[in-house]
C-alpha cells in the first residue's frame, strides 16, 4: 500500500524502473529473437495476402490500372506480389519483431503509470518537487498522447525499428514528467537536460542518413548552447535573489514591487528571466530561435519528427505558462503591479509576431512535407504565444484549447503519414506487375501525397480535413483554437497583433490548400507518369486512430462541452 | 403545435446530414444507387422546406420556428434557430436548387460521384443553417465552411486547368473577407456579451450600442467580408473566374444561392445592427452598385465564353439588389428581395442551359455556336424565355424586382435610378446578343457535323427547367404570393431603421 502511494506521487519511479526493465529485457532476448517464430509469422503472412487481394483490386484509378492487366491471373500475381515483400521485408524482419514487441510493452509500462497517476487526489511538494490538480492532469494528457503515440508506432510503416528509440523516448517522456513537477530553478535545469539529450539522440537515429545526423549535430550544438543560456540565467536570478526555489521566487516578487526600486536594482532579474525565456523560447522553436526545426524536423525519422512535435511542445508550453504565470502573477498580486509582465509581455509579442510571419512566409515555397509542417508548427507556436501573452485567465484557456486541438490534428497527420506506404510496380512478361524492388518507401514530397486520394479515397478526404483543421476553416477544431485565440488576444487591445494573426492566417491557407490541390486536383503529364505507384491498405490499429482524431475535431461543433470544462478547469487548477 | 412545427426546421437541417451518412455506407462502384439516394435525401430536404413554408404566419413579425440548444454556455453563445419572412425564401431556394443541381449532373459526373454527392448535400446543409440561425458567431462559422466543398468542387469536377487558379482566388478571397468579419464579431460580443441577433436587434432599437466612429467601423468590417460574396465591384474578380471554371451545377449554386449569402448579410445582419453607419455609407454603396452594374453590363458586352456573360450579368443584378437594400425604403428593399430570388431561378437556369451545350458540344465559345434553333427548338424556346426573363421582360420574375427597385431608388436619388436604368438597356443589348449569336444565324460546318449526333433536350433536362419557368412566371405575373409573406419582416426591419 505504501509502495502505491510512494509510485502515486512519484510515477517517474517506476517509469525509471520499468525502462531499465525494458533495456535488460532487450538485451536478454535480443540473441533468442533472432530465430523467428514460424507459427506466428505464417499466420500474419496470410492475413496479409488476403487484404493485400482485397485492397489492391479494390477502389482507386491506380488499382483499376492494375486490375484490368492483372484479372486473368489474379492467384500468380498475389503469389508474386507477396513474395517480393516478404524478400524485402525479411532482413529486417527480427528487428522489427522486437520493436513492436518493446512498443507494446511501453503501451504497458504508459498504461500503469497512466492508473497510477490517475489514483493520486491530493498534492504534495518538497523542495524541488511538487504535484498538484494542475501538474497531474497535464501528467495524464501527455501520458494518454503517448499511449496514442505508441499505437502509432505498434503500426509504423517506416523505420529505423530500432527498439532503442522506445526506450529513448520512454526516458525523455520521464525528463518530461521531472520538468513539469519541477519546483526549482536546479530541478527544472536537470529536468529539461534529460529530456533535450533524448531528443538529440533521437534525431540522429538513423545512422546511415546523412540528413539525420546533420539534424541530430545542429539540434545538438544550437541545443546545448540554448541549455547554457538558461543555465545563465538561472545564475543571475540566483545571485540577485539567493534563492533557486520557485516558491521563495513567487514570495520574493509579490514582495519585491510593493517597495520601489529603480530599474537598475531590478536589471539582473530582468536579464536572468530573459536568458530563461530565450532558452525556454529556443525549445519551444518560437522566433528568433526558430532557426533549427525546419531541418531537425526534416532530418529525424518521421515517427520522431511526430514525437517531437506533440509531446514535448505539450509539457515544455504547460510548463511555460506555469513559469510564467508564477513569475508574473505571483500570489497577492494585482495585475497593475505585476510589472514583470509589463516586461514579459513585450517578449511574447515581439516572438509571436515574427513567429506567425516567419511560420507563413517561409513555409510557402517548401516542396517536403516534413518541412511543410516544421514551418507550419512555428506559425503554431506564434498563436500560443499570443493568447498566452493576453495575460488573462482566459487567455490561458484558449492557449489549452488551441494546443490540444493541435496535438490532436498533428497526431492525426502524423499517423496517416505514418501508415502510408507506396508501392511502385513494374512489368514483367505476360502483362503481369510486380512490386519493384527497392520501392517501397514513405511519402517525403508533397507529389506522393497524389497517391492518396487515388487508391484510398477516404482517407484522402480524411487527410483533407486534417489539414483544413490545421488551416483553421471553421467547422473543424483548429479554427476554434484560432477562435479563441483572436477572441483573448481582441480582448487585451492587442489588436495589431490579432490582424496580423488574422491576416497570416489567410496567408498561412495558401500552402494548406496546395497540399489539398495537390491531393485531389492533380492531372496531367504527372499523374500518367505515376500511375503504376499505388499505395498499400493501412492496418486496423492505424484506421481507429486516425478515425478517433477525426470524431475529436468533428464533435466539437456539435458538443463542445467537455473540452471546454476541462481546459477551463485546468486554468483554474494552475491560478489556484 | 409548436413543437410538431420546429420539427419541421430541424428535419430540413438534419436530413441532409443523414444523407451524407448514409451516403458514405454505398459501396462507389454503386453509382446509380447513389445518386437515388442523394436525390431522394435532397427532394426529401425540399418537402421539409415546403411544409415551412405551408406553416408559415405572414401576419407575425417575430421569427417563427424557433429552436434552440445548448451550445457552449462558456462563452455565451447559445444557438438559436429561428426563420422569418426574409429568411425563408433563401432556405427554399436552396433546397430548390441542390435536387435541380443534382438531377443536371446525373450522366455528367463520372469520376467520384460519391464525393459529389456528399459535397453537394454538405453545402445544402451548411447553407440551410447560415439561413436560419440567429446567432453571428454560428452564423460566420457555416458561412465559412461552405468554402470547403464549393473549392472541392471547383477544383475535382471543373473543367480545366485554369479551375486551380479559380478554386485559389474563390477561397482565399472569400477567406480574407471574412476573417475581417470574425474581428468585428468578436468586437460585438465585447461590447454586448452576447452574439444573439435577436438579442442585439432589442439592444439596438432601444439604445446606441456603439459609439459612432465604432459603428463605422463595424459596419466596415462585415461589409468586407459581404461585399466579396456578393460580389461588389472591387472584389469581384474571383467571380468570373469561379463561375466559369466550376461545373455547370457549381456555377448553378454559386449564382443561386451563394451570391445571396453577401446580400442576406446585409439584410439581415448590416440593416438593423447598424443602422446609422448604414445612412451614412450609403452613397459609397451606390455609387459601388452603379459602377458594377454599367462596368460589368459593359464587360459582359464583350466577352466570348457563354459562362462569362452570364457570371458577369449576376454581379449586374447583384449591383440592383445592393442599391435596392441601401434605399432604405419599403419598395426598394422588396424589389431587392424580389431580384434576389429571381435571379436565384432565372441565372440558374442560364447556367443550366449553357451546361445542356456543353454537354453536347463541349465547348463554351460563342464563336463555335450558331443556328441551334434549327434542330434544338425545345431548348431555343427555353433559353429564350431565361434571356428575356434576364433582362427584364414584363411578365418575368425580374421585371417586378427591378421594377420595385428602381422605384424605390426614385425616391431617394433620381440621378441614380438614372443611371441604374441604364443597367437594364444594356442588360438588354447583350442578353439579345448572345441569344443572337448563339441559337440564330448559320450553322457553320463544325455544328452540321454534330448535328446528326446531337438531339434536343430529354427529359430529365425539361424536368431541370420546368420548375424553373413555372416559378419565374409565376412569380412574374402575381409576386403577391412572394411578397405577401416577406411583407411584415421587411415592414419591421425598416421600422427599426427609422
């Protein structure tokens, strides 16, 4: 009972235990795993040939292309067809064997971590640590979007399946659950350390890939000099203050403008907050920091760029708002005497604005999706910042709402990103096609978006309300984020700030809408040069996921009730 | 009784949803299955609008079948339905359509008709409910999203490569427009707390609501966003373009219903809300409207693509319609009323019988068109009557609209009824000219070669048109029937006004 109320409060425990579990785990079996498991593997092979049969003569003008050469001898090409991917498939066959299997354990391991966290009704703090409503609700979103995440993954049709990356993820996700709780300057420093060295690692993943390692070089060197600053920072608050611990801070500043100093006693703290927030903005990819997510994004495995931009952007912007709204807003305070926003807010402003400028504009010439959306998540970030840097409750509100809108969507492209897989066929004698070697591969160009809507038709209309949604065109979810947004931002007389926003919104729709054209509208010499590539069926796993996304962004205009109580009540449980 | 009544504005807004389920479990290959059902969801959608209509009380001036449900009481906004003498006729008019729409594409449409289906049955729905909402917030947001598939539609089944360009400039035009509106929704709901029409219609008429450089730039705002629907002059570009590039049942429901999403906004929103900026934007609104209607009348003159002629000729009706509203008095609005729905049959029905053509000849140069009257006499005599009908012709729908009208701009400014009048000689001159051009005359060899293949309309295509005739003529010779119902609302919106 004891040790149920200990893991309660402290999760991070056993999600320490359990990964150094899943590495002993590995190790062991790693030599027994490289036997494969005939019963097993048969078995999924003819599950296998039967939806490939259904799926590759079904809907779709690229199957309708195959099927008409192929009807006569429709038994031989299955054969064919699926010989030439189990060839392809088989080298990488055991390794993969053992990922899934680490998947499903962290599914697991996330799953009683999850009861564990939901268990725990009360609070509790030390010196660096501390847990109230507000920490462990943000503990049970991230760990309900991991959970997601990892079904992702149990599906992911591109690698490197590597079962290190489960583990790398599953120890950042602990460094994100330490930053969160964090209650001191030191802690909150540790804590991002841990999960920023997971990312550096993860990046650079697949070896062989020279865009890899560039990505995971520059995230590391930009990284840790972002780290330093912080390190700085936390320096300067110190020395000017003598304390590190959050708490002492917020009685300090409550304290600290009932008297009146010049600006010059005030001038280390100003610094020290302001290294902390570029460092915190750099890991945020906000503005003038922007500067390494378009090739990060670009360069990590696709399942990590999906890590990246979901679940540490969550916790590290949950985390961001409790900061700021302890160093702002500390208890006692007025709002005309909380001049550390009047120096805080000015920041945000000036990041959220070059933020959605730079989000927009540069994204409108890019011709790779990763970069695409690396671009889109700058422009994401501007419209957080500017609800946060509103400065009222509801201005924290529509920051949640707007983030988990956009956790949702961005999960939700991910995954069909993720399930995709293009096939390219080539002839052999006999007007019979073949699965080429070597051809498999994941859609890196907007140009093998084109397939989608051809061989799955409802799953190209359902990516095309992901991206309106991202686009925020009303109806869907994300223009409610924006609606909110606009709605705090009108309210605290920023209005320049909202037009811009307004207008780079719009702005911001061009490239959307050329994923969409380039989706449905595409005809010509393109689509006749393309037209023996189709695309192979997605699995089940992939199919619920991306259905339950779908129902999440529709609903909310029909019954917007819940999302709004619960971030409202999560405002609430960060002020009090 | 009331209950069983609203019933009756909720099956018109939920059937097309339940279509569109029930749409996406037919397996695609079942075209022909398809299309029954979409056909039979959106007549289905049509009956529910009739019994509005039946049920109607033309002596109320309250709104009549309304519903409301709990939405999002975080933010105060509380949807509310609700249809008056204004309203209803847009609602019938786009229930009209889509069933027409539908039925003219049936062997048109031959790649995804599924989608198209469901497109079509998404629009009806979005539109149904920007015609009956009472709420701005609810309103702006299905305003929007009609932007959806009407770019789905323009960019998948339009006809050439220009369709991307077109679908581009439809949408993000639109899109600028109205993200203005969004500002000055959320600037309402600062000032009153609340986004309720009905509501904000008592605050108005009891008290200023804003102070006056405010009120204009409200006014400002929401023009912005209305005036690229409708559109005015200077917004206009992306019309052309869009109606040209659609398909023929795109273009039908763009000039049918969709033009009258900017005006109903005006009517509805612009009107009451506003009523001083109103005043004094109101020569700017004519001189805008005059300028549209001689421009484009002119524009029209010389173009050579048969779609052009009849898109530019909407923005030349719409110029009547905004200067019929923005007179302020009971003639003026009504006639405005009366071209809007006029026009929503007879440019429709244009549209339509240039989709006849271009089914057959499939091309919409003037120049490869000539003497259809010798072997198309059915479709000649009908696309007769719609040019007539189109400029003006007694005994046509429009005529009555422009004939209010302009009496009603009489009284306020003689100069522009003036020149507004010149609207309907050139109107005259090009309307004549194309049917010229394209039913008389030789037929030169390209059109005796495909004489022997081509026959006259059949008989889904009369079933498109007959409703049409019989509404514009109908309404042409006894609109009491039309204006009897919008009589009371139009009353009490002016009333207000002054």
């Amino acid at each position: 009972m004891l040790l149920l109320d200990f893991l309660a409060i402290f999760p991070e425990f056993f999600l320490v235990f359990s990964i150094s579990f899943l590495i002993i785990f590995n190790v062991i079996i790693w030599p027994l795993a490289i036997t494969p498991n005939s019963l097993v593997g048969s078995f999924f092979e003819k599950i296998c040939v039967k939806r490939h049969n259904y799926r590759m003569l079904g809907d779709g003008e690229s199957a309708k292309f195959l099927y008409s050469g192929l009807e006569a001898k429709k038994d031989f090409l299955n054969l064919h067809f699926v010989d030439r991917l189990s060839e392809q498939k088989f080298s990488l066959q055991n390794v993969q064997n053992i990922f899934v299997r680490t998947v499903w354990l962290a599914i697991l391991i996330l799953f009683i971590t999850l009861c564990l966290c939901l268990n725990f009704d009360s609070f509790f703090y030390n010196n660096f640590f501390y847990l109230d409503n507000y920490i462990l609700d943000v503990k049970i979103l991230v760990l309900i979007l991991s959970i997601f995440f990892m079904f992702i993954l149990s599906n992911s049709s591109s690698g490197p399946f590597l079962f290190e990356s489960i583990v790398l993820i599953l120890i950042c996700l602990l460094g994100l659950f330490c930053l969160i709780s964090s209650y001191d300057l030191l802690f909150f420093y540790l804590s991002l350390e841990l999960q920023s060295f997971c990312l550096y690692l993860l990046a650079c993943l697949k070896r062989n890939s020279e865009y890899s390692v560039e990505a995971g070089l520059k995230y590391f060197v930009l990284g840790a000099f972002a780290s330093g600053l912080i390190l700085f920072g936390c320096s300067f608050i110190y020395g000017f203050s003598g304390t590190t611990n959050f708490g002492s801070l917020q009685i300090f500043f409550s304290n600290l403008f009932l008297d009146s100093f010049s600006f010059f006693d005030l001038a280390g703290f100003y610094l020290g907050f302001l290294f902390v927030f570029v460092g915190l903005f750099f890991k945020l990819s906000a503005f003038p920091f922007h500067m390494w997510v378009p090739d990060v994004y670009e360069g990590s495995p696709l399942y990590i760029t999906c890590f990246f931009s979901v679940i540490p952007k969550f916790v590290l912007f949950s985390f961001f708002l409790k900061f700021f709204f302890i160093i702002c807003f500390g208890f006692g305070c007025e709002l005309e005497m909380a001049s550390f926003f009047f120096f805080g807010q000015p920041l945000l402003l000036f990041c959220s604005l070059g933020s959605m400028i730079i989000g927009t504009v540069g994204g409108l010439f890019q011709r790779k999706i990763k970069r695409l959306f690396a671009y889109s998540a700058i422009s994401h970030i501007g419209y957080l910042l500017l609800g946060c840097a509103a400065g009222t409750l509801e201005g924290f509100q529509a920051v949640f709402i707007y983030l988990f809108f956009y956790a949702a969507v961005v999960l939700g492209v991910f995954t069909i990103l993720l399930s995709l897989k293009l096939f390219k066929f080539s002839k052999l004698s006999g007007g019979l096609l073949a699965v080429k070697k070597n051809s498999i591969k994941n859609p890196v160009y907007f140009s093998d978006l084109f397939y989608v809507f051809r061989s799955n038709r409802l799953l190209g209309l359902i990516f095309v309300i992901f991206i309106f949604s991202m686009a925020g065109i009303p109806p869907l979810g994300g223009f409610y984020g924006k609606f909110y947004v606009f709605l705090v931002s009108f309210n605290s007389q920023l209005y320049f700030l909202t037009f811009v926003a307004v207008f780079t919104s719009v702005v911001g729709c061009f490239y959307y809408l050329r994923i969409i054209k380039l989706i449905f509208f595409t005809t010509g010499p393109a689509y006749r040069l393309q037209q023996n590539h189709f695309l192979a069926p997605i699995s089940f796993v992939s199919s619920v996921l991306i259905l339950t996304i779908l129902i999440i962004l529709i609903s909310f205009v029909f019954y917007p009730g819940p999302v709004l109580y619960f971030t409202y009540s999560l405002v609430l449980e960060l002020v009090c | 009784m009331v209950m069983y009544l609203n019933s009756f504005l909720l099956g018109v807004l939920v059937t097309p949803i339940i279509g569109i389920v029930l749409l996406l479990f037919v397996p695609t290959e079942r075209t022909n299955m398809i299309k029954l059902l979409g056909l039979c969801i959106s007549l289905l959608t049509f009956i529910f609008s009739l019994f509005l209509w039946i049920f109607f009380d033309n002596s109320l001036c309250k709104f009549q079948y309304v519903m409301s449900f709990d939405w999002n009481i975080f933010s105060n906004i509380i949807p509310v339905f609700g249809i008056d003498g204004i309203s209803i006729f847009f609602i019938l008019l786009t229930t009209l359509l889509i069933p027409l729409c539908l039925l003219s594409s049936w062997s048109v449409i031959k790649v995804y008709v599924k989608e198209f289906f469901i497109a079509f049955l998404f629009l009806e729905f979005s539109l149904c409910i920007v015609f009956s909402i009472l709420d701005l917030l609810i309103f702006y947001v299905f305003f929007e999203a009609v932007l959806i598939p009407m770019f789905l539609v323009i960019g998948i089944w339009g006809s050439r490569t220009r369709k991307m360009k077109a679908a581009y400039q439809f949408f993000l035009y639109t899109l600028l427009g109205s993200l203005f509106m969004l500002l000055g929704i959320l600037f309402v709901l600062f000032e009153t707390g609340t986004t309720d029409l009905q509501l904000l219609f008592l605050m108005s008429e009891s008290y200023n609501l804003w102070s006056e450089e405010r009120e204009l730039l409200l006014w400002l705002a929401f023009f912005s966003s209305f005036a690229v629907k409708v559109p005015m002059v200077p917004f206009h570009i992306w019309l052309p373009e869009a109606h040209v590039e659609a398909p023929t049942a795109g273009s039908v429901l763009l000039a049918g219903v969709l033009l009258k999403l900017g005006t109903y906004g005006f009517i509805r929103i612009l009107l009451p809300l506003f009523p001083k900026a109103c005043l004094y934007f109101s020569p700017l609104v004519f001189s805008l409207s005059i300028v549209a209607i001689i421009y484009t009348s002119l524009t029209a003159l010389r173009q050579i693509d048969l779609k052009k002629i009849i898109a530019y000729s909407s923005v030349a009706h719409m110029g009547f319609v905004t200067l019929g509203l923005f007179t302020f008095n009971i003639q003026g609005v009504e006639g405005a009323m009366l071209i809007m729905i006029s026009h929503g049959f007879v440019s429709s029905a244009l549209f339509l019988c240039v989709g006849v053509l271009y089914d057959r000849y499939h091309t919409r140069l003037i120049k490869y068109y000539g003497g259809l009257a010798d072997f198309m006499p059915v479709f000649t005599v009908i696309f007769v009557f719609f040019i007539l009908a189109n400029l003006g012709f007694p005994g046509t729908s429009s005529f009555v609209g422009e004939f209010l009208t302009l009496l009603g701009i009489c009284q306020v400014s003689f100069i522009t009824a003036f020149l507004a009048s010149w609207g309907m000689v050139l109107g005259a001159a090009y309307s004549l000219w194309l049917c010229n051009r394209v039913l008389f005359g030789s037929a030169s060899f390209f059109k005796v070669k495909t004489i022997l293949t081509q026959t006259d309309i059949n008989r889904r295509e009369f079933v498109v048109f007959f409703p049409l005739i019989f509404l514009t003529l109908w309404m042409g010779l006894f609109p009491n029937i039309f204006l009897d119902v919008m009589h009371v609302s139009i009353v009490n919106l002016l009333f207000t006004l002054n």
